[in-house]
C-alpha cells in the first residue's frame, strides 16, 4: 500500500523514514533480478547521427539481454514508434521522458528486505556536475525518472538527502560500498557535506556500513570518475578491476594506487579481497566523421574529433544467467571475454560492441540498471 | 509471459488471435476493480484558463476515488509536477503523453477469462471523427495510450480492427452490448464497414454474443452520441437511462424512443431489462467568462458563449463500493444522488461537481476507465 504523507514537487511522496531504519539494504547487481531499466538515446548534441547509431546499440543490448530477463527501455512520448520500430517485442518500452539515457544514474538504487520487499532510493541528480562541470543543462527530466520509475512499478520510494549517481556506487549487498571522493566529496555534488556525513547517509539509505573510498576513476571519465568504469563486485568477497601495463596510458599509475588500496583494505565482514584484473581497451579517440555527426549545443560538452574516449571493459552488465561484457574491435577484447567466462562459471557471457555507447560518455553499464527480485 | 511476434507501428506486439477464441470476455465497470485509470487535462484550446479549473475538478474526482481503490493519472511530461502537486499522494501519477484526457475511450477495453487473466482490447481512434468532424488534431498521442498503459501494466494486448471509444460501448460482462449506429456505423469512424461486420468485430475481440443497436445519443453529444451519456448497466439485467419530462428539451423524443427500443430487447441470456431512468439536469450553455478563457487554435472545435453543453446523471463511476455521481448545482442533483443509492445500495453514493469536465466535452465517466481484477 502507498504510504501518505505530504507530496513534494517531486511526483510523489516519499517515506519519512530510511531504509536502515526500516530492516532494508542495497542489492547487489549480481543477486537475482526482476529486471533491467534502460533509457532511449535521443539527443543529437550527444549522440552523432541523430541518436541513430547509438539507438540500433542500445537495442542491440537490449535484445542480448531480453532472453534472460524483462527488459524495459524508457523513451520520450516522440520516440516511442522509432524505439517500439527498433527493438524486439520482447523488450517493454514505456514512455519515460528523460534528459539523456544513462540509466544507471537515474533509476532509483533499490533495497530490499528480509522479507522480499523492495523498495528505491532516489538520490538528487546534477548532471554530474551542475553548473560547476555538468554535462548539459537542464537536467529536470532526468531528476524524474527515479521516482517515474517507482510510480510504475508500484514501489515505495526514499528520498536521500545527497547528490549521487549510481555508477558511483559498487556494493556487495552485505554492506560493502565502494565509490571515489572525486564524485561524492565534491563541490559539484555536495557542497559542505564532509566525508562522515556522506558516508553517514550512505549508512542511512543504502546500509552501508564500510565505505571504501577510492580517490579517482578512469582519467578522462567525465563523470568525474565513477567507480563503474574501474571497479565492480563478481560476488561478496571477489572484485574485478580495469588495469593496464602500458606505461604511457594515463591511467597506469591510477591502476597501481587503486590496486593498493582495495588489496589494503577489507570488507563489512572484516575479510580481505580477492582481486582480479582486466586488461583495458587500447586508448581511444573519437574520429573526425563521428564528432562531424555531433549537434553543437550551447550548454552540451562538446565532442571534438581527436578527443580521448573513455572505455572499459569492467562497464559491464551483470544479469540473470547472464553476463553483458562490452566489445571495442580491440585486441583485448577477447582476453576480456575469458576474463568474464572464468568469474562467472554459471553465466553466459556475451559481448556487445560498445563503441557507440562510449563515445556518447558511457558504456553498457552506464546505460542499464537492474531491478532486484527477492 | 510476453507473447513474441511482430512488432507495429505502435509500441509492443498485439497478440494474433482474438479474446473470443482464447476465452475471454469484456468484463463490465460493475465487477471488483484493480484500479481505475485517468489522464491529466492541459490543452488551453479546450480546457478554459490554462487548464486549471478542470485540472481542479478531475483531481477532486481522483481525490473521491482514492480512498476506494488504486487511482493512476497519466500526465505528459511538463505537467507531472503540477498534477503531483495538485494532487493527494494516495494517486498514483505516470508520465503518459496524450493529446487530450478522455481515458474512457483511450484506454483499452478490459477483458478477462475464467483463469484470472486480464487482457487488453485496443481500438482504432480518431479523435471522434477524424478528418471527418473529429474533435482536434492530430491524435496520434491519444491513439497510443492503450498500448502505453499495457505495457505499465505488462498485459497482453489485442488490437481489434474497429475505431471505436470506451465510451460507445455498455457491457454487462455477460455477452450483452449496448451501443449506438450514430458512433460505430458512421463513415467517420468506419467507412465500409457494415453492421454485421462490425457485430462480428464486437463478437471476436469483446466476446459479445448480442448487440443491442440504438440509433442516437443524447442531442449535443459531439463524440457523435456516445452510449455512456444515454445509458448504463447497473448489473446485469438492469439499466439505468437518461429521461426527461421537458418537451422544450431536443431530448424528449430521443428518450422515448430509446426507452421504448431498450423495453423491447433482450439481453444475452434472453431476458428483458429493468430499467430504471435518471431525469437530466436543466439545459446549460457555456458562459460568456468560460468562453473568454479558451485558447482558439484552428483545427480544434471551438466552444463559444451560448453553446449549449451536454450533461447526464448517467456519465458516473462506478467504483469499489463507491459511485461518484455528477452535481452540476441543479434542482435535480439530489434526485439523481437518490436514484443511485437506491440501485447501488452497496455502494457510498459520492457526488462531484462535474461542469468543468462537461465544458471540455464529457463527464466523470468519459474522464476514467477502470481496470478489472478477477
């Protein structure tokens, strides 16, 4: 039943309680699910071409993942006979205006309980950034989907009182968080929120009762470094991790201090980790026809031909019996794939090229959110 | 499970077979609801002053509703905010683009089986018309709605190949269909298409064994003369009619006539019905200040000072336990409150202050469809 209380501007009324409060704690992405969330790409001024390229690649995981899952895809009231044209019946589309499509950033972080229910976390959302750094503006539509979302599906919602995005958060389930201080302890999110406020909160609405922050993501990750492009949960205990041996890459030393910190530290139940590593893609950049095909949009970061794209293979979806690992027409595309094969005995890996996901800023992960099943 | 097969046009697949042939029947608004959908009105060039008034009047009709079963209201995406804010948090609020707010005829028909199972009917829709004397343009929009709830809802769709609206269309849930040649056999909805054809539609998608044709609806109807206005199902056998006893009124004749054609049918099991009459309000005109607030855009009807509007008793809701009967500040409010709990005499009579809903066009019941559960 829905609870009463006073409706805010939001769409409607969150519980005045938290989640730790009330016996619920973040799921892990590789428990069960009763789905994935994803959002249809339509901005030019993002994606090149009209959004064309990029929408037969969200279809393309789309339909990778329906066979193991519902699949449902968010698109505005103008897109939905082009996103119904494109993908397999399988998929549901539902009209879910938004901004841009990075679902994982604005679907609600889902709870649950001992007794299998379910509720969301709506975090606020800046665009990454706001004014100070954001990625466009406005972002109102985007700040909806959470709780557009919840309205749907009949859930209860929590309001947290912290600007984060689910890419910035890795969690084990068992109250292990994993996240950077460049995306949540910042002036662009959180101004004046200090260290044990933030991770107070996370204590408060995810049940997170270790918080292992690590100091940056991918250089060049344009969400100011989310934890999803360098580090994901395989299950409790066991990590994967982006690396590199190539000494001119950027990221070669960021590998190194990651490593280092997660081998150091320890999780909710006081264990060490085991940590594994997957070789990045070869560095990237976007290519003069594709940045040619880009809106130029006061307001909207600009994509200029020549600029470094930022891949990896750890954005990666994990669903039911199956495991999403992108593909970039690189050599380590298959040492990526074995990698996955190895961790995830019981699931299918299957890859999906990603190319037109990253050059719009994301990958597979980024575009997706899962819905836990208990 | 989702049925796999070709993808439309519009949102998702429909299923290849029809209702009839899979068990299914047109349940009727009396039977136990799931919930009972609306949409959010905001066209200026039909709702006076900016849509306010009427949004003021369909969330008092939400607000009665509520307290007996789940209401959902579709709201495109700039006006979410205002009708989370204009609302009680006990509504449900969806992001559901439509042109204009008549969800008694967007909404697919509901059909159920013996097993439980819900399904959904789509018709064609044409704004009433069409080229052809339809209400506005375009309505591409309203004619997704039915599949855009569907998928909400994750129900099974059927498309009939019909233009028709929920409101042509009386049930008893048994077999029976009440309707009018005025809406369904008219070149402006389905040209070519000849009654036994159109029975034999009725037949196949709503499991309708016999079809009770009346000529007209009440006089002013601009939907062309939908049943709902003229006459109602209370339960099986038993009907409630629109009457009057004002000889000035264009409806006199069309009263008796109707009475008389109704006194001599019989229904689906071969009975002959009760049938119990609701006299009208007064005649009423659209005032000169209602007028003066209504944004004139070519291509819609225009609604001028002096027009007369069209209003019955018989456009209510039926809901769980409750009936939401229309007051319009007439003499015969208290009248028709009496004849509803007299025939309902299970259910809380609730009366809501209808004209700003009929200045738009339509009444409570044009403005709702409720969603079985069996």
């Amino acid at each position: 039943m829905r609870h009463e209380c006073r409706r805010d501007l939001v769409l409607n009324a969150a519980l005045p309680s938290t989640p730790k409060a009330e016996g619920y704690r973040l799921a892990a992405e590789f428990e069960p699910h009763a789905g994935v969330w994803m959002l249809w790409p339509e901005r030019a001024d993002n994606w090149r071409a009209g959004a064309k390229p990029a929408q037969a690649a969200f279809a393309a995981l789309a339909a990778a993942l329906a066979p193991f899952e519902r699949v449902t895809i968010g698109a505005s009231p103008g897109q939905l006979a082009n996103a119904g044209a494109m993908l397999p019946s399988t998929v549901r589309v539902v009209e879910l205006a938004s901004d841009d499509a990075w679902m994982r950033d604005m679907a609600p972080a889902f709870v649950v309980n001992d007794a299998g229910d379910v509720r969301g976390v709506k975090f606020g959302f800046n665009a990454w950034g706001g004014l100070k750094g954001g990625l466009y503006f406005p972002w109102d539509q985007d700040a909806l989907v959470a709780a557009k979302l919840l309205e749907i599906e009949q859930l209860e919602r929590y309001d947290a009182p912290l600007i984060a995005e689910g890419g910035a958060l890795a969690s084990d389930g068992l109250g292990t968080l994993i996240t950077t201080v460049d995306c949540l302890i910042n002036d662009n999110r959180n101004p004046g929120l200090r260290r044990a406020r933030i991770e107070g909160i996370l204590r408060d609405y995810l049940s997170a009762s270790t918080v292992i922050w690590l100091d940056h993501g991918l250089p060049g990750d344009e969400t100011g470094g989310h934890i999803d492009n360098l580090v994901a949960f395989v299950r409790p205990g066991v990590l994967v991790m982006a690396w590199t041996e190539d000494r001119a890459d950027p990221f070669y030393d960021i590998a190194r201090l990651t490593f280092e910190r997660l081998a150091a530290a320890t999780d909710a139940r006081g264990r060490r980790f085991e940590i594994h590593k997957i070789h990045q893609p070869r560095p990237m950049i976007i290519r003069a026809e594709e940045a040619d095909g880009i809106l130029t949009v006061a307001g909207t970061k600009p994509r200029r031909a020549g600029d470094a794209i930022c891949a990896s293979y750890i954005n990666a979806c994990v669903g039911n019996g199956v495991v999403i690992v992108p593909s970039f027409d690189d050599p380590n595309d298959e040492a990526a794939r074995a990698a996955y094969a190895a961790l995830h005995p019981e699931r299918r890996i299957i890859q999906v090229p990603a190319r037109e996901v990253v050059l719009g800023g994301g990958g597979l992960h980024c575009i997706t959110h899962e819905q836990p099943r208990v």
